[in-house]
C-alpha cells in the first residue's frame, strides 16, 4: 500500500541501524509513547536489533490500558441495563473490570454492540428511539475529534437517548508524569504521530525544553521509528534537546486546526485518573456543561460504583516504562489475551498483547528467573 | 483502537448536512467523514481514524523523507560492492 511499503526496506533499516550505532558514546534510553508504535517495534523486533547502547521502553500510550477501572465498571454497569444499547470499539471488550467484563455481559444478554466509528452509535440512535444508545469515549488526542463530533451532532439533532460515556486522554501531561516519576529513567521520546496530526507538535515544545529531553514524533513504519531513533540519539549525543519532526508526510506544527476547534468546543480539560498509574493533573477531556444533556455520568446512577483491581497485575510499572512484560511473573501463564488479569495484555497496542503475540512468552532459559 | 489508517479519496459528497467520502485502503472502501479536512480533495491521501479522516498526508514531504531513506539504502548498497 502507498505511503506504508515504502517505509519497510530492510536493507534501509540495516544502515539506519549502523547509522544509530556510529553515534554512540554511551548508554540511552528512550521511549516510544504510543502503543501503535510498540506494536511495530515488537512485531518488527527492532528493540532486539537495536546496538546495546540504546535501549527501548515501552510508553502509556495505550488508550485501552489506561481507562480506569472505575470507568470499565461503570460500562457494564450501564451496558447491563435492559433499555440500553451499548457500543464499545471493538478491543474495549475483554478489558477486566473488577468482576466481569464486556464481552461476557453481551454472552449473557446484555445489548453491546462493537462500533467502528462514534458515527455507527449515532445512527443506531436514530433507529432505535426506545432505547438509550451509549457510546464508550475513550481514547487519545486522535480520537477526540470523531468523539467530539459525535456529541456534536447529537445535541445538533436533539437527540434525547443518545449518550457518552467518556474516559479521554491527554499525551502531553503524561510526559511531564513520566518524566517526573522519582525511578524514571526515559531520556528521550518517539511521540505518537497520529496524537500529533491532531495536536501539532507545538505544545511538546515547553516539555522539551522544562526537561531537557528531546522528543521526536515518529510515524508507525520500521524506518519511521528507526530514523525516530537516530534522531534522539544523535540529540542526545549532542546534549540538544528540541521537538523534532520525524513525521512530516502527515504532523505539522499547528495540526489540525478544525479538529482541535471542535475538540474544546465540546470538550474541557480535567484530572484524569490512569489505570495503573493513578491520577494526573489535566490529563484528561470531559463533557462541557452544555452537553450534560449526553452525559452518561450525569444520566445514569453510576457515581457510588467502587472498583478493585488484581494486585497481580504490574502493568503500571510496564506503562511508565520501569518493567517490561517478561518482568511479570503472570506473563504468558495466567495471563494470555483469552484470559487477561490486566488491560495491557487486551489491545494489540498493550505491550503485554504485543509481546504475547509475537512470540515473546518463549523466553530462552537463560531468561527464565522461574525456572533458574 | 489508535490505528490510523493512509487511504486514497475516491469521492466526496455531502450527506445529513456533513462532508463525507469514499476511501480507499489498498481495495478496501470505506465511507469516512472528512468534516475535518476542508481542503482535501479526489485523489489525495488521507489518514483515517475511527471513521474520520484527521490528516492529509503531504505528498511533498513523503517524497522528500523516502529521498533521504534511500539515500541512505544507496550508501549501503555502495559500501557492499
Ligand atoms: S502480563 Fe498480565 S498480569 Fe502481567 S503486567 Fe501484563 S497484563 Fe498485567
């Protein structure tokens, strides 16, 4: 496909990995935010091929693993009612809440649908006015815009049975968590190209510069996240630290102007907890008071639900870049995508779900602390 | 969740008051909504995600980045000789 296979070339990868090599003095670490990015990088094993001197950590960038489990509880509370339709995206679906989850209240008669696209919610309300439609909102920066139209268009409409339930995530603050963390031991960032083709890069500037670290938004092919790499390094070399443009093709500064209008004409910022991680200062979008009206918090007797989480679960650490997957003594055994104990093992953009799947759970023996 | 897909814009129409269009990822058609994207026409590319097209992809600079990667491809395949 067109602007996808030319960024595969292996003999191209070869020499940017030389290229990485070359410029190294010393050790560095750096993090790939986006858990689309960690899914490249594993599927591709560019985190093996790397030269020893720099290495990769996986970031929380993974809209599927952070959303709270508070909120996953109140999605099948809500989903569990008998007037109500309730549509997810698709890896929502077998995320753990504290007793059950999607998946398994659609198995026992519950209404959830799986949605595409916010659009496929808006039209089953139209088609089903008995009924209460509510959308799961969750996601990044790149999902804002589609879920701000939505409840756009609904109050456009006067829709009475339309409803968001919403858990939405910011990059930016959880850059500043990341990097403040009293362990943190990130460097340098690959950021999420697509949170900036809605952002622009302009707003890491501040970060880059508070703390130092260079921080280049990179593209979802190999020789994006290679050439990402390259960049860090060869800042980090030099002791720069700047926002770098890796992804050209599709970011620009400024972004995109009339997603971002739409976005805070229907969203305001807020704290925002993360599951794992705990609550981060402005970290998240809520509703405006102007579209309480599709506000599922607001509609429905949610507010008194208490979770509680597998303590097994280390996906915190794994989030923030302190462990990786192979560090969790649940990997692969009690844990596995049929039967995950945390969130990150659920999407294909967790880092659990992308080392399981491409095969990481065969640890050589020397890698095994169990058996040793 | 957060793939985002590059996909060529075969049309453009406008449906329930909104700007939509079909677009193609590799034989794949979908329709998309590219409220977003004002100044994207037929035959561009564009990124889509969750069913709304949020970037046009530039073809400019996506030329500009591959004459740079195979430049590097060139010098490696030089060095082998
Ligand atoms: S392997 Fe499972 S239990 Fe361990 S951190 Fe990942 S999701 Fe949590």
């Amino acid at each position: 496909m067109k602007y996808i296979d030319e960024y595969r070339d292996e003999k191209i990868a070869r020499t940017l990995l030389q290229q990485i090599a070359g410029r190294l003095t010393r050790e560095w670490v750096v993090m790939e935010v986006c858990g689309g990015q960690t899914h490249t990088i594993v599927k591709y094993g560019i985190d093996r091929m790397l030269p020893e001197g720099v290495r990769v950590v996986h970031g929380p960038g993974c809209p599927v693993c952070v959303t709270p489990l508070e909120k996953i509880d109140q999605a099948i509370a809500i989903a569990q009612l008998r007037d109500v339709i309730f549509c997810s995206f698709g890896d929502m679906m077998r995320v753990p809440g504290s007793e059950t989850d999607l998946h398994r209240v659609k198995a026992g008669g519950g209404d959830v649908r799986v949605v595409y696209s916010p659009l496929d919610a808006l039209t089953l309300a139209r088609e089903n006015p008995a009924k209460r439609v509510v959308f799961f909102a969750v996601g990044f920066e790149t999902t804002a815009p589609a879920n701000a139209f939505a409840a756009w268009q609904a109050r456009q409409e006067g829709m009475q049975n339309f409803f968001m339930l919403v858990s939405h995530v910011r990059v930016p603050p959880a850059l500043s968590a990341v990097l403040t963390a009293p362990d943190n031991r990130v460097q340098g960032f690959l950021a999420a190209g697509h949170v900036c083709a809605v952002m622009g890069t302009r707003e890491y500037e501040p970060l880059a510069e508070q703390y130092h670290v260079p921080i280049v938004p990179t593209g979802f092919e190999p020789l994006d996240l290679l050439e990402g790499i390259d960049r860090v390094v060869r800042q980090l070399e030099a002791g720069e630290a700047r926002v770098e443009n890796q992804y050209t093709r599709v970011v620009t500064p400024d972004g995109n102007r009339a997603a971002q209008e739409r976005i805070f004409s229907v969203f305001e910022i807020c704290d925002q907890t993360w599951r794992g991680i705990g609550e981060i200062p402005a970290s998240g979008f809520r509703l405006k008071n102007d579209f309480a009206a599709h506000d599922a918090a607001a509609a429905f007797d949610i507010a008194a639900i208490a979770p509680s989480e597998s303590s097994r679960c280390m996906s915190g650490d794994i989030l923030q870049g302190r462990k990786t997957p192979a560090d969790c003594p649940a990997f692969g055994n009690e844990c596995t995508p049929g039967n995950p104990l945390g969130a990150t093992m659920v999407s294909s953009e967790g880092a659990c779900a992308a080392f399981y799947h491409f095969g990481r759970h065969e640890k050589p023996a020397s890698e095994t602390p169990r058996e040793g | 969740m957060c793939l985002s897909v590059p996909g060529k814009v075969l049309d453009i129409s406008h449906e329930e008051g909104f700007r939509m269009g079909r677009v193609d990822f590799g034989g794949v058609v979908k329709k998309v909504c590219l409220e977003y994207l004002p100044e994207i026409r037929v035959g561009d590319y564009a990124l889509v995600h969750v069913g709304f097209a949020i970037s046009r992809v530039l073809p400019e600079e996506a030329a500009k980045t591959l004459k740079l990667l195979n430049e590097l491809g060139e010098l490696e395949r030089g060095e082998n000789r």
